[in-house]
C-alpha cells in the first residue's frame, strides 16, 4: 500500500482572538488532537494550523500544494468566514472533508448559565459551535463547483473517527492505484464482447501505467528458471494449498517451473496486477506455458499482484482495489442459482485469491480446461465463510466507468466440486431481484469478490477518483 500526504487546516476568526481569552489556543490544542489521530505509519499530516486570514489561506494552499496531498481535511473549530476557506481548496484541487467536530457531545447547560459572566459564556460557547460554519461553507463549496464531503461527531465520537478512517483509507487505495502498474498478457478471449475495454479510459479513470506483455517475454523468463528456484517454489505450493495426492508430479513440477517464470515477469515489469489469456497451437510452447500458469497466477493474487483470467482488464482493475483494502479480490461470475435456498453460486475457474480461502485451498488436477486449451492444474476452493464484497468496473455506454458494488454474506452449504474457486452467497434482497437488479447495472459476466462490508470504503473511493458508485442492496 502506498503511503500518503494528507493536509489538515483549521479555521477561525481572528477578531474573536483578542476578544476571548485562551480561545485560539484551546482550539488549537483540538486541532492538535486531530493531527494525531489522523497520521498513522501510512498516512504523513501535513498540518498548516489554524487559517484565520486570507492571506494565511494561501499559504496553506502553497503547502498543500508544493507536498501534493492526496486528500484535505478540513476543522471547523468555531465560526470562520469562507473567505479563508475557499482559497486553500481550489488552488490544491483534491477532495476535501469537512470535520465538523464538538468537542463535547453537549453542553453543559446549568453549568454554562451558571458562569455569570457573558463574555466567558460566549467565549465557551464560541469553542463548540464547530456547526455554525458549515452551512457557510458549503453554500460556498457549492457554488464555486467544489465537490466537499462531511464527518460530523464529537472529537472522540467512534462513528466519526471510523468514517474518517475510511476516507483516509479510500485516498491511499486511490494513490495507489495511480501508482499501479497492471500488466496484459496475450488477448481477449474471442467473442466475449463484454470484457473488451478501452485502456485509455482506465488510464484516464483510475491513472497507473499498462504495460502490453508478450508470450515470447514469458517463455524467456521460463528459460532462465533454474532446478533450485522449481525446488524452493514446490515447497511454497505444498505451504499454501493443499496438494491432492490425485495431482501428477510432473504436472506439479510444470506449474512451479512456470510460476517462478511469472516471477519474475512480474518482478522485471514491477507489476502490482495482471490479466491474461492466450490459447497457442496445439501441444506448442506457448500451450504448454499459458496452461500451467494456474497456480503460479494463484500465488501472485494471494501476494498482493491479483490476476484476472480471460484478459479482463476491467476486473483486474476490481481485483485490485479489493485487495487494496485488504478485502482480497477473487476473480468470480454467477455460476447457478439455488431457489430453494435463496443463494447464488458463484466462482470461476482459474486462479483463485488463496489467502481469503475457506480452510486450505485444494490443487486438483484437470483432464480438460472447459472452454480452454490444454489441461493441468486448478485450484477449488470456497471463498471465507462470512461478509463479502461484490466490485464490477463497468464500462458505460457513455463513455465513463462506474464502480458496481453489492455486500452479502459467503454461506457454509454443498459447492460444485469441479475443480474450481465456487461459493455461495446471500445477499439482503431474494435471488431474483438481486440477480436482475445487478445485471440492470451492464457490469461484465466477471466481477470481484472480497471479505467484509466495504461498499462505503469503495463509494468513497469512487468521489475520490470521480467515479459514480452505484449499490445494488444494502446489508
């Protein structure tokens, strides 16, 4: 994950500094505590102070924008006039949120009206009155066309300090999906018209770098593969699935011979993802290669490079964000629909995300990839037991990408055990309507699945980078 600059500006007034004593410095001691909450190993605070002036408005600005900051985080400490808030936001022209913090849930009030002195009491009721500038503000926001976003709570509000977690977190899977480097192996899988996507577009959307691989640069990389590196790749294969005693042994030494290889493809193109397909003549080299990358493409997904089969560059990009959360990203499509149960099953052949398994994943041997040339190694494993995350990238008819996201629940139950990654899933509305309502959406027959409840995380990611986000149902 990358690391990222985060800015943080408070705002006041400065007529009410001489006015009220010890205010300036008492809501500076709050923006203090929320410069130490907000950094973190991954996140570097960039605090420009409490901004009471025009002038130190801009130099805010300059700030933020010399450390280009990934996202700015806005305190409201007490009433402030907008015009020292609008120059910071369009000169650094990234998301803002607004921090509209009490530090206290409520006031006191037979405490307050007990001060006596009504000076004192305005000057109290001056540092919790973070609500009164953010109307001001957004009015403002709205007009001059900035997109803003609002945590509202108290400075040790749970529920607030988790959504600006979730913030933070959608600004570091967005920087680093700027910084990722997704490669394409071979062509589309011919006819599947869905999966065909402009990389323009994605580039344009979510930035990164796509770098076009050639079969001929991994059978090179297999050239190179020496007996020790098979060894030591064996010994992994056997430590992260397991190996049924059904799987031949050269077809065990052909998939580690072949892993290593996409290694170090991998290393030498410094991928953070991939997605593939090729077919070859029959029983050529390039058969032989691209139908023992099953396993090898298995680890790399469970090893933060997620793969996508059938050169679907559009869920490699899902694959990758989920795994970004760190919710994993498993390359999946709708298998069958259990009425009975009210579940779907789902899967795919191919890799499978090995560290989001349910128990140990199983490599099992295959006579014929159906729909494929050749025949190998697969892996079968069920996704965990418990909340998961549906993400399709989907290419509009307009033009754009939207993000298609859906929470459910992996259930325990029978799969078909065909060699595959299969699950079953349910999901807060009947099969019925879920399945048409998504399809509704235009997504791929492909998406991503991953472990937990993160559609806000990923909505947020999607006003981040401009993306529309559309939910199909609500847990």
């Amino acid at each position: 994950m990358a690391n990222i600059k985060v800015g943080l500006f408070g705002i006041g007034l400065a007529t009410y500094w001489p006015q009220f004593e010890g205010l300036k410095e008492r809501l500076e001691g709050y923006q203090r505590i929320i410069a130490g909450k907000l950094g973190d190993n991954a996140v570097t605070v960039l605090d420009a102070g409490l901004v009471d002036s025009v002038e130190k408005a801009r130099a805010a600005a300059a700030l933020f924008k010399q450390e280009d900051v990934s996202i700015i985080f806005l305190y409201v400490s007490t009433y402030a006039l907008s015009a020292t808030v609008l120059p910071v936001v369009q000169k650094a022209k990234v998301p803002v949120v607004i921090l509209n913090l009490q530090p206290v849930d409520a006031i006191d009030y037979d405490w307050f009206n007990s001060l006596g002195d009504r000076g004192i009491m305005t000057g109290e009721w001056l540092a919790n009155c973070q609500a009164c500038a953010v109307p001001e503000i957004a009015n403002v926001f709205n007009r001059a066309g900035i997109q803003f976003y609002q945590v509202t709570g108290t400075l040790d509000d749970t529920a607030a300090w988790q959504e600006i977690a979730a913030w933070k977190e959608a600004a570091t899977v967005a920087t680093a999906m700027r910084n990722n480097r997704l490669g394409v192996l071979g062509h589309y899988y011919n006819g599947m018209l869905d999966i065909y996507s402009d990389l323009t577009l994605q580039a344009a959307t979510f930035g990164g770098h796509i770098q076009h691989l050639e079969m001929c640069d991994l059978a090179s990389f297999h050239q190179q593969v020496t007996p020790e590196e098979i060894s030591d790749k064996m010994q992994q294969i056997h430590r992260e699935m397991e190996v049924l005693e059904e799987c031949p042994p050269h077809e065990i030494v052909r998939a580690a011979h072949t892993a290593v290889a996409l290694d170090k493809m991998v290393a030498h193109h410094q991928l953070g993802s991939l997605c593939y397909y090729y077919e070859g003549a029959p029983e050529g080299e390039y058969e032989n290669l691209i139908s023992s990358v099953i396993t090898g493409n298995s680890i790399l997904t469970a090893h933060a490079v997620p793969v996508a089969g059938e050169y679907e560059v559009k869920n490699a990009q899902a694959m990758k964000i989920l795994d970004l959360f760190n919710a994993g990203g498993s390359f999946t499509e709708f298998y069958g629909m259990d009425f009975k149960e009210d579940i779907i099953l789902m899967g795919h052949d191919g890799p499978g995300h090995l560290a989001i398994a349910e128990g140990r994943p199983l490599l099992r041997p295959l006579g014929v990839y159906h729909g494929k040339p050749g025949k190998g190694l697969s892996i079968e494993m069920k996704v965990k037991h418990g909340p998961v995350t549906l993400l399709s990238v989907v290419e509009t008819n307009n033009g754009k990408l939207k993000l298609l996201v859906a929470e459910g629940n992996s259930v325990p139950g029978p799969i078909l055990k065909i060699g595959n990654t299969n699950s079953r899933y349910k999901f807060s509305l009947d099969i019925k309507t879920f399945v048409n309502n998504w399809c509704k959406e235009g997504p791929a027959h492909h998406c991503a699945i991953g472990i937990g409840h993160i559609a806000d995380k990923i909505e947020k990611l999607g006003n981040i980078l401009g993306i529309e986000t559309v939910q199909v149902g609500r847990m």
